[in-house]
C-alpha cells in the first residue's frame, strides 16, 4: 500500500491562501467571525508563547556558547552576528531606495482593516504575556550566562528541557495550525477588498529579496576569497558551495544540510577540523539569509499602511532580531516565529502585520535557508585563514 506523503508547510500555506482568498468572494458574515475568532484566540496565544519562544531557545544557545571552544568560538559567534546585522541593514537601504517607487506609500489604510475591522470575533480569551520581549532577552542572557558559569548541570537540564518543551509546542501547536490562522487572514482581506494590492505587493517583494540574496552571497565570498588560503576566486568557491544551497532548498533545514555543507566547505580548502566546529555552529547562529527576508518585509510592510520608522530603531531592531533568531528551531518558519517579539514590540506589528509576514516569510524561507549554510562556508573559510594554519593541510580534499 502506497503511503501518501505529507505536503510541507510551505504547499499548506499556499493552498490556505488561495483557498482563504476564493472563500471571501462567498463566505457569509457568521461564517467569517468564525474564523475571525479563532485568528483572534490564536493570535492572543501567539503573544504568549513568544516571551517564553525566546527565553527557551536563547537561554540555552547562550549557555552552550559559554562552554564553548575558546578564541574560535567567540570569532565565529561575532562573525555571524556582524554578518547577520550587515545584511539586515543591507535590506533595509535597499528597501528605503526601492520599495517607495514600486510600492504606493499607504496602500493599505491599515493592515489591520485586512483583518476584517467591520466585522468582529464573536469571542476573544485575552493571554497576558508573562514579560515583554526585552525582559525575556534580558532574562535569557542572565540564565544562558549563569549556566555555563555552574559548575552542576541542573541549570542546564532546565533550560535543555525547557526547550525542548517550546519546541514541541511549536511542532505539534503552533505549526499545524498556521495554515488556518493564514487561510483566516486571506479571507477577511478578501472581504476588506485588499488582497489584491497584498498579492501584487508580494510579488514585487519576493523577487528584490531573491536577487538581494544572490548579492549577499557574492558579496560574503568576495570577502572570503580574501582570506581563502587556496582560492582567491569568489565565484569559484561559491559555486563549489552550491550543492549545499540545493539541499537547502529541499529541506528548508540548516540542520538537515550540515553533511552536505561540511564536505563542501572542506572542498574550498576549509581545514577538517575548522569546518567541523565552524559549519555546525553556524547553523544555528548564523541567519544572514533570514534576517534579509524579515527586515525587507517588514519595510514593505510599514511603506505599504504609510508609516515611516527612524534609523536608530531600525539599527536596534536588527540587532535585536539577530539575537531572537539565535537557535530558532529546526522547523520551516522558525526564525519568523521569533522575530514576531521584536517586530511588536519595536516597530509596532500588529495581529494583521505579524500574519502577513509569516506568510511572506515562509514563502521564500527554503531561499532564506539556503543562503544561510551557503554563507557559512565564507564564515568557515574567514575563521580557518586565523585557526586553521597550524593544521591547515596544502592539499583541497576532493
């Protein structure tokens, strides 16, 4: 008997907003409230989930680099952080010179009318937050930091099982039901009559962001061609990296993919034992490709409702998220769940605004991804050039 495979998150996504934008053009009034509630209870645990999302995945990430490797550990950590900062504000000048000419400046009245502001949820269950998001990173430093200065594991336990708790809500909650709370969006903006204006908006947006990511991944290996002991040719090691963009694409996993990127890595001329510490790492604190997609959207976003933010909380933003997104789970869409912290509470997203970008997001993440194990092999050959040269062997593994 043939088993049927179970479609992506990316294909459920897909069909929830075709589905949710066909079902405006007929759904009764009852019927949308329906759907208005649950999008309303659903965005209600959202908000609080997202506190406890950022203490349980930065606390622990934060610990292990605490036990870390030393120099290397801390060189490869600034390295991607820098990296992942550089590339949102890349995103964002390139946002503030393009997306105002294809883009009309307050589209949208409001996002939030795309949410169905005529009509109301029969119901809503308020979810205070435990803390807001800066008291969760705050937190989050204090016990990562605490627990790799212990000397007993218990703090660690914790920590290691409270993320694995979070983790399990997001897979078996949070993920299956995305594609509803998604396919309740289109729905109400299909009512609101703005889905046109989103959708041709999302187009434009995904194709500056696909070439944004091209250019961010010759512009990191134009950087690590410069240290490369072997090859001083961005484009040579680049495409040597190429089979781990392509699986990437595949398993929308950075994760899944560190075999592939270890070899080829090691085929740039990368020592063993430098991509070995390095590739792993990377893939979970190196999100260059992420951040790009999520500041992009997020500008689209604010020129679209006319709403304008200043540099300084631009800057703050990027740096927060690249912190928020620090050991997001190894799930498609989860460095977009835990940037919706900081995207409320920085730049003001509303239930409407976080909803739109986890459906942008997550209809370029397997793009995201692949630019982010491409770019740790440009990580990985920066940190060999100072590492590597004591091991470091003449000879390209084939």
């Amino acid at each position: 008997m043939i088993k049927l495979r179970k479609p992506g998150l990316l294909p459920c996504i897909i069909i929830a907003m075709l589905l949710g934008i066909a079902a405006g053009f007929v759904s009764p009034d009852w019927l949308t409230r329906i759907f208005l509630t649950f999008n309303a209870i659903f965005s209600q645990f959202l908000g609080f989930v997202i506190p406890v999302l950022i203490l349980a995945l930065v606390a622990p990430a934060i610990a292990d680099i605490g036990n870390g490797a030393g120099k290397m550990l801390v060189a490869t950590a600034l390295i991607a952080y820098f990296a992942t900062v550089c590339s949102g504000l890349l995103s964002y000048f390139t946002g503030i010179t393009l997306f105002p000419s294809m883009i009309s400046p307050g589209q949208l009245q409001a996002v939030e009318q795309a949410a169905g502001e005529a009509l109301k949820p029969y119901l809503t269950v308020p979810m205070p937050p435990l803390m807001d998001v800066t008291s969760a990173l705050v937190l989050s430093f204090i016990l990562g930091l605490g627990a790799s200065a212990l000397k007993t594991d218990a703090m660690r336990l914790w920590l290691d099982d409270l993320r694995s708790i979070i983790m399990m809500v997001i897979k078996n909650a949070i993920i299956p039901l995305l594609p509803l709370y998604i396919f309740g969006i289109f729905l109400n903006m299909t009512v609101a009559g703005q889905v046109a204006v989103v959708l041709v908006t999302f187009a434009k947006i995904i194709g500056v962001i696909f070439v944004l990511h091209i250019g961010l991944m010759v512009a990191m290996y134009c950087v690590a061609a410069f240290f490369s002991r072997h090859s001083h040719n961005p484009f040579r090691l680049l495409w040597t990296m190429m089979p781990a963009y392509f699986t990437a694409l595949g398993t929308q996993s950075s994760a899944a993919t560190i075999p592939v990127t270890l070899k080829n890595s090691i085929r740039t001329g990368v020592n063993p034992d430098v991509a070995g510490f390095v590739i792993p790492l990377c893939a979970t604190i190196h999100l260059s490709g992420s951040a790009l997609k999520i500041v992009a959207c997020a500008m689209a976003l604010m020129i679209m409702q006319g709403t304008t933010v200043d540099f300084p909380t631009i800057l703050y933003f990027i740096s927060m998220l690249a912190i928020t997104m620090v050991a997001a789970p190894g799930v498609p869409g989860g460095a977009i769940m835990a940037a919706l912290g900081v995207l409320s509470s920085i730049l003001g997203f509303s239930e409407a605004d976080n909803a739109l970008m986890i459906a942008l997001y997550i209809a370029m993440d397997s793009f995201g991804t692949a630019c982010n194990v491409t770019c740790d092999g440009a990580i990985a050959l920066i940190i060999d050039r100072f590492f590597g040269k004591k091991q470091h062997s003449s000879a390209v593994p084939a």
